[in-house]
C-alpha cells in the first residue's frame, strides 16, 4: 500500500523534508496538497504536512521522519542513536521555523508588506546570530560523530543528511550573499549537503517536475532586501 503525504500545493516547504525521503528510498507514495479525507479523524494534524501509512495518520515533519527512518533504511538500527537522530531532525525544524519567522515576525496571517520593517530586523539578526549558531551546531555534529564526518549520524544516510541538503537549498535561494559569506565556516555541513545533491538515488527526483521549486509563497523566500546589504 503506498503512503499518503499531504503538504500544501506548489510549495516545498516542510512536506520536501518527508519527499526527500521517500525518493531517496524509492518508496511507493502519493503526494496530495493540501487536507484530504483524514482532516476529520479523532487525531488530526494542526496542519500538513502528515502522512497517511495504512490506518497510522502522523502529522510534523520530525515525527513523520522518526516513524518512516527505520521503514525506509534512513535511520539507525540502535535506539540511542535513533533518538539522537530525531533530536538533531527536531533542531533542523526550529531552524526552519527560524527562516519563517525572518519575513514573517509578527504573524503568519499578514502579508509581508505589512510587517517588513520588522522582518528587515529579524533578518539581520537571522544572517548575524542564528544562522551561525545553527550550522555551527550541525558542524559540530558531524565532526563529533564517533563512526565518522560524513554523516550527520552513524556511518550511513540518514534523513538528516538529506535534510541537511534542503536547508542548504533553500538558505542559498533565499539568503544567497549570507550563505556564501558563511559557507567557509562549515566544511564538513556543506560536503554532506553537496554529496546528497549528487546521489544517484536522487537524481531522477531533483531533475524531474516531482521537485517543487522555491518561491515567494513557502518558507524559504527570496526577499533581495532581507539578504546582505551590499556593502558587507
């Protein structure tokens, strides 16, 4: 029985990290936007995405991923490690939520017209502060792993390198200059980032229209005014 992913059409946005998963898996699913048939169960998600898996509806992307890791060979046979994955997968959705917030600070339900004196601030404190926190945090990560630096965790893929891979893509499209004034910072982060982009796995999936690109209605947006200015 294939799974059922529901995320909000036209958008990557937190519905790529489960893709990223499915695809690198070869996984049999469906990708539906938006709420389907399960919004009116006794356990519904607060928002897409969730995951339909047989009689199992899991709503956020953290949760989703720590339920499909060990189906899909994406996470470790060991508990502790298990864990350690779901927590560093957790981290990786503050981060996001994070990235939201630098174009939306006040409220999801304003445009951003109506809050960009805000979001100029939030931003600068975004490229300034917590982008170097939150990759320094991953760097170390990897650079702590006993089996190895070319995982996040263990001494294979996991769906936190491919994670790792659309935080990347989506700082790069949304926050270019910053991205390449700090990329220097975090070699290992960055190798992992470009080797996922490169898996064969993968390939079929980034090149095909499967792939959803960014754009000014998801959480990674390119605002030119809320990247660098240009005399940094």
């Amino acid at each position: 029985m294939a799974y059922k992913l529901y995320y909000w059409p036209g958008l990557p946005g937190r519905g790529e990290f489960v893709r990223l998963a499915l695809e690198y898996a070869g996984a049999d699913y469906e990708d539906h936007g938006g709420f389907g048939e399960d919004r009116d169960i006794a356990t519904p998600s607060f928002a897409p995405p969730y995951l339909r898996d047989g009689d199992l509806v899991i709503g956020q992307a953290a949760l989703i991923l720590h339920h499909l890791g060990p189906k899909l060979g994406l996470a470790p046979q060991d508990e502790a490690e298990r864990l350690w994955l779901h927590q560093i997968q957790l981290t990786i959705m503050d981060f996001v939520n994070e990235v939201h917030d630098t174009h939306h600070p006040v409220g999801s339900g304003l445009y951003y017209e109506d809050q960009k004196p805000e979001a100029l601030r939030r931003a600068e404190h975004f490229r300034t502060e917590r982008i170097p926190k939150f990759l320094g945090w991953f760097e170390t990560v990897v650079r702590r792993n006993p089996h190895g630096q070319v995982h996040m965790v263990g001494d294979a893929v996991t769906y936190a390198d491919l994670s790792l891979f659309h935080i990347f893509a989506g700082l790069d499209y949304a926050f270019p200059k910053a991205m390449a004034r700090h990329i220097g910072d975090y070699p290992h982060i960055a190798a992992i980032a470009k080797a996922v982009g490169q898996m064969p796995e993968l390939s079929g999936y980034l090149a095909s229209d499967r792939r959803q690109a960014f754009n000014e209605t998801g959480i990674f947006r390119r605002y030119p005014e809320l990247d660098e200015p240009e005399d940094v």
